[in-house]
C-alpha cells in the first residue's frame, strides 16, 4: 500500500443485528468507512452474537475487498468486550485503532484530519471527530465527552444546531466511543475496554485511564461523521439504563480516583445516591429504585475483583495526579447548571 496517507489504522466496526436494526443502510454506512480518503486502512466488522444474518449478508457485499474483514462472535459480548476482540485481531502493524458504531455515514477526509493532529502531538491518546446526528445538516450529536466529578457524564453540544462554535481543536475528557480514534501504543500502556461495561461508560473509563497515564484526549472538529443513533435520551430513563449507568460511575470512581478524592466524591455520590432512591419511591417509580439497588448490589459482590483492578490502575497506569484529573472534569455545580439548562436525564 501506499504510504502517502500516513501510518496504517485499524477501524473496528461492532455490529449486532444491523441487518435487521438498519436494513440497507448498513451498506451505505460501510461502504463511506471504504470510500475514506485514506488508503492504508482495514475494516474488521465484529458481528457481536448477531441472528440476523448479518455476518454473511456483509460477506456478499464487501468479501472481494481485501481491506474488509469479518469477525464473528457466537454470543453477544457487549460494547467493551465485543470491540475488544476486535482490537485484538487488528493488524499487528496498525499504528492507530478506531471504534466505529455500525450507523455512522464518514466523510471522506475524517481520517486524515484526525491521525493528522495526532501525528503533530505524541501526547493525544485518543480523539473524536464532530458527530453530527444523521438526518440534519447541523444539529450536534458530540463534539466531545465531559465527566463532572460524581462521574456523570455530558457529550457537549449534544442537540445544539452547530454554527462552528465547537470548531477549535480542544480538549475533551473523552471521546465518543461512536466515533474514536486510538494511539495502539496508549492503549499498550494503559489495557482495553473494561470487559464489565457490557454497555455505557466503556470510553469514559478508557480515557480516564489515559488522562492518568499523562495522556491527552482531544476533538477534532475538521474530521465530521454522521450519526444515525442520538446521544440525547430526552428527560426518561429506563430501569437498564439507570442501573448500567449507575453500576459503571460506581466502578470507575472506585478504580481511578485517588483515595483521597474516592472518599470525597463517592461520599457525596452515596449522599446523592440516597437522596434519589427516595424520591423515586415516593414517586412509585419501584423499578427505577430496584435499579439502583441492583447497581450498588453488584460493586458490593464484585470489590475484590474492583480493587484488584483498582492496584493495577493506580500503581501501574497512573503517573499523574488528580489535581490534573480534576481540571479536565466539570464541577459538579457547572453540569447541574447543564442539566438544568438542557433538560438532561438522570446520568
């Protein structure tokens, strides 16, 4: 292949019943990941447990094409796990991975914007282009993921119409697993996707790993993908979502945070915690409650293997203080005023 693109770059695409979810969009979405503007690229498409017929259909559209490849999984892994099989088949050359979602239209130069910055900068680890939601010209789906420090998580301009106020390369705490470009060698340093996270908060995770490793994450606004799913739920949330959400905030403050600030914001998320589970009694709302029940009940069953993780993070991934963590996070005051303002969920 030609060398005059860059470095050589792995996309991970994970599917579950696209066939069936997306019908023949999933070509279109495919076949703009071939059409990129960057020649020394693979498509691995992790067909994750799928009984649609998936694997085979995208066999007969993209077989012939030898950057295009299958990997298919018997059961259904999860976001984390799933991709994670999928880095661990990338090239063994690839300088860069990206985590791709089965709906995302490219534009053709994404790739070369992105791995461009990152090739100026050995300090990016990860970075994300602008996703926009597919079916608009301009209403913001990402331009970039923000934590507050009780782990709640905020994709900043989400349902905004975008008039380039989000068009400087900035610094984001992370990057939109929909659309995520990774350096290999961080990923080296710092492990994969935390194979519990079976759904939400898998990237957050990561890349508070890479922010501890020293690591910066960034948005790269030139680079714009299309986003057929909506990083915005409106203001419900079901029982699945509240307790996944719930269960992986948990193990991420109890893995990355310093003991320190663990004691200080996991005692004001316990507080919080409290706070809610009683108004959604008094509110009826039963299986909501036995959600967040759920949640605490499984980081109680699982802290050996939590703090066992915990010492790896700490004495082997981390080399920079919480102080530098901390300034990279919303306070908790800057994403209420968020959530007020945009009507959040419950995160």
């Amino acid at each position: 292949m030609s060398n005059i693109d860059g470095p050589p770059v792995s996309v991970i695409m994970l599917n579950r019943n696209g066939i069936r979810i997306l019908g023949p969009d999933l070509k279109k979405f495919i076949k703009s990941v071939l059409d990129s503007d960057y020649s020394r690229l693979e498509l691995i498409f992790v067909d994750n447990g799928s009984d649609d017929g998936s694997a085979q259909q995208v066999k007969e559209w993209f077989g012939k094409d030898e950057r295009f490849s299958v990997l298919a999984i018997k059961e259904n892994q999860g976001f984390a796990e799933g991709n994670n099989q999928g880095m661990n088949k990338a090239s063994k050359i690839a300088k860069y991975i990206v985590l791709l979602n089965n709906d995302i239209i490219v534009e053709r130069n994404w790739l070369k914007e992105m791995i461009g910055v990152m090739e100026q900068d050995s300090k990016i680890a990860a970075s994300q282009p602008k996703i926009i939601k597919m079916g608009t010209s301009n209403v913001i789906d990402s331009t970039g993921g923000m934590l507050d420090r009780m782990a709640r998580a905020y994709d900043r301009g989400s349902g905004e119409t975008d008039e380039g106020q989000y068009d400087d390369q900035t610094d984001i705490f992370y990057a939109k697993g929909a659309a995520i470009l990774m350096r290999r060698s961080c990923l080296n340093e710092v492990g994969l996707l935390d194979p519990d996270h079976f759904i939400y908060y898998e990237e957050t995770d990561l890349c508070w790993r890479f922010h501890l490793a020293g690591y910066d994450v960034k948005l790269v606004p030139s680079a714009k993908v299309y986003h057929k799913g909506s990083a915005y739920f409106g203001t419900s949330v079901d029982p699945f979502m509240l307790y996944a959400r719930r269960r992986h905030q948990m193990k991420m403050m109890l893995k990355n945070y310093s003991i320190m600030n663990l004691t200080k914001y996991g005692s004001l998320f316990k507080a919080r915690a409290i706070g809610y589970f009683l108004i959604l009694l008094v509110k009826g709302r039963y299986k909501h409650a036995a959600a967040l029940l759920r949640a605490y009940g499984w980081n109680t069953r699982n802290i050996v293997k939590t703090l066992r993780m915990r010492k790896k993070v700490q004495s082997s991934i981390r080399r920079v203080s919480d102080d530098r963590i901390l300034e990279r996070m919303m306070t908790i005051s800057e994403y209420n005023s968020i959530k007020k303002r945009y009507k959040l969920p419950d995160n």
